[in-house]
C-alpha cells in the first residue's frame, strides 16, 4: 500500500517537473529581451528540475537502496546556484546597458486624456438623443 502511494506521488512529481521544464524552456525560446529570457528559466526550470529530484528522492529511498546523499546535494546545489547565477548575470546585463531601465515601481503619467468605455457609452447616448430630439 505504503509503495503504491509513494508511486503515485512520484509519478505526480515527474509530472509537475516536467511541465515546470517545459515552460522554461518555452519562456527561453520565446520571450524577446534578456531580462525577460533569463526569469523563465530560472523560476520555472528550477522549480521543474526540483520537483524530478524530488521524485527521484522518493523512489530511491523506497524502491532502492535507501536514501543517497547525491539527490539532496543536488537540490541543495541547484537551489543555490541558480538564482544566485540568474542575479550574477542580470547585474552583468545592467552593467553594460548605456541607460538604465525605467522603475517598474514609478507611477506612468499618461499623455492625454485616456478614456473608458464609460465615457465613450455616454457620448452615445447624448448624440442618440440629439439626433432624436432634433429630427421631430
């Protein structure tokens, strides 16, 4: 019984994995810019690859030999490596940009006037009773 659910739960676990993979690598090929190329990778392909040696971690210490050092110590190193080489290479990137990129965090003053649809449905209707008012 006990192996069954440990099954299941490594199948579960591959399955996560490598959809999380999948969707890193798709966020590789089809972003545009740097910034952008280099988050996908490193959230979705990390989280992926953890989630497969998490299942690795389950079968082995039911189905093998017990629990091995080497699938924790490859979850350790991926965690810690990863996000600290995504930061290394996005402070490289900022580095050699001439001009730095606007503040996300900075309010956007529009240009002019933007309107809803509140507006533009009440526009209508005064026209619409103009022109009704007008042709009697």
């Amino acid at each position: 019984m006990i192996t069954w659910l440990v099954d299941l739960l490594t199948l579960a676990l591959l399955a996560v994995g490598c959809f999380f993979v999948f969707l890193g690598s798709f966020a590789l090929v089809k972003l545009t810019r740097f910034f952008h190329r280099i988050h996908g990778p490193t959230k979705a392909s990390t989280l992926g690859v953890g989630c497969i040696l998490l299942a690795s971690i389950a079968y082995h210490s039911v189905h093998g030999a017990g629990l091995h050092p080497r699938e924790l110590l490859i979850t350790v190193f991926l965690f810690l490596t990863a996000p600290v080489a995504a930061h290394m290479m996005s402070r490289a990137a900022l580095s050699l940009m001439d001009t730095r990129p606007e503040d996300p965090a900075a309010p956007v003053e529009p240009e002019g006037h933007i309107r809803d649809d509140a507006d533009e449905r009440a526009e209508q209707q005064a026209r619409e009773r103009g022109d009704a008012g007008g042709g009697h």
